[in-house]
C-alpha cells in the first residue's frame, strides 16, 4: 500500500500518546509533586519537560529565572503570581530568556506545564536532578538561575 500516509510514517516521528497517571510522581523541592510525561533523553533530545506539577496548600517558589521557554496551563485550584491570582483555566506564557515572579498559593493548584529549548537563547530545560526526584531526596541546593 502506498500513498501520502505512508509516506509521512517513514521520514516523519509518530505522535506518541501518554498519560499522567502512568507516571510517578517526584515530590519536588517546594511541596509540590511532579508527574513528570515527557523529558529529553540521549535518544530524543528535543523532547520538552512536559507533565503535572501539583502544589500543597501552602506551598510556593520565590522569583527566579530561566533561559529556557515555558507555557503553562492552570488546571486546578488558585495561586498567587506576582500580582496576579492565577485560577483554573489561565494560560501562562514565559519566552526565554524569562524570570517567574514568586508564587504562593494558600489552597493548592495543578499546573499542566511545557518547558522547551528557547529559540532566543538556545537554552535547554533541565530534567536530571532537577525533576526526577534526586534533587529533593538528597537534599541539592536549589538553583533557581536554571
């Protein structure tokens, strides 16, 4: 059988479906847990950090900043952002290279989150030591500068 969608399937990468539940979650530095869905690997480096990041009542970041891209997606609950009350249903977009006002919310939320390399700085988002649950567990500094 030939045709355009053959075609397509050998130069071109197949969608791949996932799902959050499927993945563990890795309590994070500021009493948060991250399900992390997709991050780079050796094999498929321009893979984003994609996935959930669910903070507790209570929970927060000070400002910092990044030279990746980020977007965000407010799927639960409320948080403070700068001046801002983020609330279920906010998109939030963050071009490289950015910083992130402080956040802090008093009931918790969900972020559905993308980190991707920053087409401005070229900057790669972080995934070892950082969202796979090594930083928290050993007790790493964080490095807000990432």
């Amino acid at each position: 059988m030939s045709g355009p969608g053959n075609e397509a399937a050998a130069t071109r990468h197949a969608p791949v479906v996932r799902r959050p539940a499927d993945h563990p979650g890795h309590r994070g530095r500021f009493a948060n847990v991250t399900r992390m869905v997709f991050h780079p690997t050796p094999e498929r480096p321009n893979t984003p950090n994609a996935g959930l990041v669910t903070y507790e009542p209570g929970a927060g970041f000070p400002l910092h900043r990044h030279d990746f891209a980020q977007l965000w997606y407010v799927a639960e609950g409320e948080c403070r952002f700068g001046d801002r009350t983020l609330t279920a249903g906010d998109m939030v977009y963050m071009e490289d290279p950015h910083f992130e006002h402080e956040m802090h919310t008093e009931t918790g939320c969900t972020i559905v989150f993308m980190q991707y390399p920053g087409p401005t700085t070229g900057a790669r988002p972080i995934y070892e030591g950082r969202f796979d649950g090594r930083e928290a567990a050993e007790g790493v500094k964080p490095d807000l500068q990432r």
